[in-house]
C-alpha cells in the first residue's frame, strides 16, 4: 500500500512541478569550454552529487533537439534510486521543455555505494533556442512540500560555454560505458564546378579496458548558417577497437560550390531506432578549407596530339557498389581551348593502385557528339573493377591515346598496347570523392545534350510478406527536352548508413516522354524483414553496356557512370479510414455507395467507382494490381479481388451499362462482385459490420492504403 502510494503522489508531483522558479547552482565549472568539461554540480545528499557533463542542440525536423548527460555520483554508503529524483530543462527566460530519458537508459534506476552512471535526456526545444539558453534543473520528490518537490539547484549553460571540440583537440564519446577519444586527424578538400568535395579523417582511440564496436554513427559538415550536409564513412562498418587500440576512418561528402567554406564543423550524431531520432553525440571545429596540395581533382592539363591541343580536367574519382565488386570511374572533361574545331580523340586508360597493381579500364563518351568546336567540351568517363574488400593508399590514372582505327571503347580491356600512347596521368592520394548527394524533395538535373531530364524522389513504399520485406521508391524523370525522348537507364542500389547495398531493380518505362512530360520509375529491392531502412539512400547511375551508354531491350548494363545518391523521404503509413481519393499514384481512386446482398446462394458487392490518372505520365506498372478485401468482423466472409494496373487505362467514360469485370479510367456505376457462398445466407443472424480495404500490391507483397466500415445489407453514403 506504502509503494502504491508513494508512486501515486510521484505521479502528481509530474503533474503539478511544471512551475519553475529561478534557482542559484550549488556550484558550477569555471572553464566549460572543451565538450568533457563539467559544466556544473548540485549536491544531494552529503558528497553525493549530480554531475552535468555535456549538453548539445540540433537541428531537427520540428524544430530543434537538446541532448544532455549527468552522471550521478554516489559517495555514500547506501544505495541511491534515481526515482527520487528527476531533471528538468528550461530556458533562462522560462520556457519548459519536456525531458525525457533515452531507452537505452531507462532502466539505469539505482546507483551502488562507491559508483557512478550515465543518463542521457532529449528533448524538443523552440526553433529559436541556443545553446547558451538552457538550464537544467534537478530535483528530489518531497511530499512535505506543497507542490511535492524541492529544488535541489540548477545549472545553466554559460554564455561562453561551446560544444564543439577545436580541431586540434579530442572529443570522449561514451560507446556502452567504455570512453573512446575521437580527434580529427586530417582534412582535405578539393572543388570542381558544382562541388566543394571534403575529406575528413578521423581517429578512435579506445581509451577504455574492453573492445568495443562503434555504432553506425552519422557525420555531416555542419556550416555556420547551420546547414547540414551528411559525410559517407568508409571504414565504420563492423569497426571493432581492442582497448589503447587505434583505428580511422574516412569521411567524405559534398557540398554545393554556393555555400562558404568557412567556419565548417564535423557534427557527429546517432540514430535511436526506437524514437526515430539522431542525437547529438560531438561536434569538431574544421580547419580553414585548403586544396590539397598535389593533387589532380579540378585541374586543367594539357597534351598535344596530331590532332592538335587538347586539354583535360579530373573532376573526380568514385568507388561505387557492384554485385560482389566494386567500380572505379573517373570524371572527365575534355576541351578545345583553340580556336579550331577538333575531332574527338580516340582515348583509352587504366587505373594504377599504390604504383603496382594495374586495373584494366574503359572509356565511356556519355554525349553523342563527334568533334569539339572552338571553347566546346564533352565529357568522358574511365570505369574498371576492383574487389570490394581491397583497399589501396594511392591511385593512378593514365590516360592514352590510340593509334590506328581500333576504338578505344567496347574493346573489353583499355590496357596500354602498341597501339597506344600514354599522354597523360592524375595521381593522387586515395581521397575518393564522394557521391553527390540530392536532399529529400529536391531535384537532380541532368544536362547532357539530347537527355535533358530531370529527376526526384516522390515517396517510397514497403510492401511485405511473411519474410522480406520490399522497399521501393518512386523516382520521377521530367523530360527538358524539345522533343519525344526515351528515358535513360539505370543501375540502381539502395544502400544503409553503414555502408550495406541492396542491389536494386529499375521498372523502365518503354514509351517515349513528351516535352515537360514526366515517367514514373519504380525501384526496388528485397530487404530481410526487420531489417530497418531508417536513413537509407538511393545510389542511382547512368547504366552502360560495352563502353556506351545502355540502349534498347536487349541492353544488359556491365557499369554505370553519373552516380547520384538521394535522401529518402518518410513513408506515408497512415491507413485513410474512407475509399475516396486514395492515392496509387500516379492513379486516384474513390470508392462509394457500397452494398451488400445475398441471392440465389450468390454473395455481391456492389459500388460506384472513379479512376483517374495524372495526365502526362507514363509509368512501368508491371506487377502491380489494386487489391480488393473483403472481410466480416465475425470473420463469416472473407475473400480478396485483383485488378491489375495495366488493365487501367482502357475509358470506360459515364457508361454504366459495360458490363466489364475489369477497373477502367473514368467512372462507373453498380459495378458488381459476385462470389458464390452456398452457406452463407444461413448465417446472415451472425453477420456483423464489414471492412473493405484497398491494397497496393507489388510483386505478390502488398501495402495498405485504406480500410472502410460498414453495415451488411446498407448501401453507404
């Protein structure tokens, strides 16, 4: 009865302590400049004390995310039980906010004579709240006090405090209560015409006594208006670190040319499945934005041929997921500088790992054209393939000429022969630029001539069964061009935060598109059920066959160029509870004045229907049909009804005379379901309230949309 009690005014306590007042610290830190200072203490009963040891604000979907850590000391000679006591976070001009425990720490109630623990908080502050606003407030349950609490003190954040770590300086994350330093080792950068394309390597010590495995944290540069732009991490996945153990890992991004290289920062946070939330975990300050020197990224070289002066940019060099390899492309521009047209030359070259192993290479011309003209350029890309597991410090691209009429693409190997002539090499370190990156809702435009086209990730869906899962994103190609063309083809691969690739299927639309018309493409992949897809990205390139970009049927892609990763948007999950305007985009569906009937042992659903579609659109709808399911609440009846997609669009227009058992465009009236049941008009005293549900269904996996109650035998509005 005491315990019950007792938890029952600690529940009216939370309720009534929303008031706060202003109270002084028991004592504070004087230096909390550097992220592992304490930035204050409040005593608690004797030498026992809370301990507040760093706090963070990001920037989040609705707003902004404050992340703070105490740490209980217990000096006594009892145990302490954090129940007694809470934390709360406010502003310096009053504003509560709602703290709340991480999962991971919810469990972490009592603290043993001698010990310490860790808690993590978060919580949702204003848009407008820094930093250097906050106060964190603790308190123990007094049921003597009128409100049932006493205010043990509060620290607030100084004005001088920071949470970024300089850059000559190491950052303690904690990874399962074991401390690891993480400091900022080396930072490159380089720039080419669209990008700024920084590297940044960083080094984990375990500073620890027991091996740990760092999480799948996420790295983003973090500029000074705020902006976050998220970093590729090679070398994280499965990263195990022995104690005084350390390793590194390499960071690498871009970022478009417009944003200012200055004041960028490292922000380091991770993702809490269970909240679909990333919270701040470290923050380093970056060292002013230098080129690399000796490096070949975004610089014009030269070379002379019969032909005549060419000249040559790198723009970058890619490692890219394929099957159980990996691709190396290089970007190229080559350019007449004269003042005289120039045929294209006819080019060849191979990659050359840390001076000893050489990978066979080809030459990829993504722009249909035959010569440069005076100031004109085209540009070429060079791909060969590596193990996925090999790992290299420097690399090498050679780039030759070839004599004779042999051409250099589709040869099958692109290696130095008699015939060819080495007129030019890039070397550099291993800095492999980074994927460029398309934010959720913002658009990818390609400007080669003759493709125009530009492409966005509507919504993605999850379709499953009893043991995948299948993950698929709707991608929308636009055509920018003046005439009728056919999309391009892709290679696609969905990939996870920590580096997983799940090769993708691309559903090709076969119709040409119209000026300004738009093409749906469907992607998808198989994915383990219970696998999470949380943060993931789609890697989308240009696919080739044979040195030329994939053309026709028949085409079966052996690489791809162009790549372009995009952010994901959130699935819509929410089941509409009425069958009008659901959408199967690019269709609309609405549903109405559904009956019910039994007759001559014959069951029937009867209802009106409209189906439309987005005009100028032109979509794969290949293994997709519109899913019908019916189901009595006394589960007496239950059956499902397909309609396949790519029976749509045949117009029925107003007639409600067609007979037709297939859903058409346009509207119809009474149309009809019948499914024999011999038994069921014996048991119509059992029938209770009926759904009718409408599914997505994509390779026999399906998705619900929308689910409509009803009564037996009443038509509905």
């Amino acid at each position: 009865m005491y315990i019950k009690k007792r938890y029952r005014l600690a529940t009216i306590a939370l309720s009534a302590a929303l008031a706060l007042g202003s109270v002084t610290p028991v004592w504070a830190d004087s230096s909390p400049s550097a992220i592992t200072t304490t930035l204050g203490k409040v005593s608690i009963t004797g030498s026992s004390y809370f301990e507040l040891k760093q706090i963070h604000v990001l920037p989040d979907q609705s707003g902004k995310l404050a992340t703070f850590t105490i740490t209980i000391h217990n000096e006594g000679s009892s145990e302490l039980q954090f129940i007694d006591y809470w934390v709360r976070l406010k502003s310096k001009s009053g504003n509560q906010f709602s703290a709340r425990l991480l999962p991971a720490d919810k469990d972490k109630n009592r603290v043993a004579p001698g010990s310490t623990t860790d808690l993590t908080f978060y919580a949702t502050v204003n848009t407008s709240t820094n930093l250097q606003d906050l106060v964190v407030q603790f308190i123990k349950w007094d049921f003597s006090q009128s409100n049932f609490e006493r205010v043990l003190g509060e620290v607030a954040v100084p004005d001088s405090y920071t949470d970024v770590t300089p850059s000559d300086g190491a950052a303690v994350i904690s990874v399962n209560g074991t401390n690891v330093k993480a400091a900022i080792k080396k930072f490159v950068s380089n720039k080419n015409e669209k990008y700024h394309v920084p590297t940044v390597y960083v080094t984990l010590e375990n500073a620890g006594n027991h091996t740990v495995t760092i999480p799948s944290y996420l790295f983003s540069i973090r500029t000074k208006e705020g902006l976050l732009y998220p970093l590729e991490a090679k070398g994280l996945k499965d990263l195990k670190i022995n104690p005084k153990e350390s390793k590194e890992i390499q960071l690498s991004g871009s970022i478009p040319v417009a944003v200012s290289p200055d004041e960028w920062q490292l922000a380091v946070a991770e993702t809490i499945p269970d909240l679909k939330l990333n919270v701040s975990i470290a923050n380093f300050g970056l060292p002013a934005v230098t080129q690399q020197e000796g490096g070949s990224v975004g610089k014009e070289y030269s070379f002379t041929s019969k032909s005549g002066v060419y000249t040559t940019q790198l723009n970058g060099l890619h490692r890219l997921p394929w099957e159980d390899q990996d691709l190396l492309t290089a970007d190229l521009t080559l350019s007449n500088k004269g003042e005289e047209s120039l045929p294209i030359p006819k080019l060849s070259g191979y990659f050359l790992l840390d001076g000893a192993v050489k990978i066979d290479a080809k030459l990829i011309q993504t722009s249909k054209v035959i010569g440069l003209g005076a100031g004109a350029s085209v540009n070429l890309q060079i791909a060969g393939k590596v193990p996925y597991t090999y790992e290299f410090s420097q690399i090498k691209l050679v780039l030759q000429e070839n004599d004779g009429e042999t051409p250099p693409t589709g040869t099958g190997t692109g290696t130095s022969s008699a015939a060819a002539t080495d007129v030019l090499e890039f070397s550099t370190q291993a800095e492999l630029q980074a994927i460029p990156f398309i934010g959720m809702g913002q658009s990818y435009t390609s400007n080669d001539i003759g493709r125009k086209a530009k492409y966005l990730v509507r919504s993605v869906s999850t379709y499953e069964d009893k043991t995948n899962i299948m993950y698929s994103a709707m991608v929308e190609a636009t055509n920018l061009e003046k005439r009728f063309t056919n999309v391009s083809k892709f290679v696609a691969n969905f990939r996870t935060s920590d580096g997983t690739v799940f090769p993708a299927t691309v559903a090709e639309v076969k119709n040409k598109i119209s000026p300004t018309g738009k093409a749906l493409l469907n992607v998808w992949a198989s994915v383990p059920k219970g696998y999470t897809t949380a943060n993931m990205n789609l890697l989308l390139g240009e696919a080739v066959t044979e040195g030329k970009l994939s053309e026709g049927e028949k085409a079966a892609p052996d690489s791809y160029v162009n790549p372009v990763s995009y952010w994901l948007p959130d699935e819509k999950t929410n089941v509409a509870t009425t069958l009008k305007n659901v959408e199967l985009f690019p269709y609309t569906i609405t549903i109405d004045k559904i009956g019910t009937s039994i007759e001559d042992k014959v069951f029937t659903i009867k209802f009106n229907y409209e189906l439309t579609k987005e005009k100028l659109t032109e979509i794969n709808t290949e293994g997709h049909n519109l899913l019908l399911v019916f189901e009595d609440g006394g589960g007496i009846k239950r059956f499902e009804k397909k309609f396949d997609f790519k029976d749509f669009d045949v117009i029925n227009g107003d007639s409600t005379a067609d007979e037709d058992t297939k859903m058409r465009l346009g509207k119809r009236e009474n149309f009809k379901i019948t499914n024999p049941d011999p038994g069921l008009i014996y048991n119509t005293k059992f029938l209770q309230k009926y759904t009718l549900s409408i599914y997505d269904e994509f390779q026999g996996q399906r998705k619900l949309l929308a689910s409509q109650k009803a009564d037996w035998f009443i038509t509905t509005d």
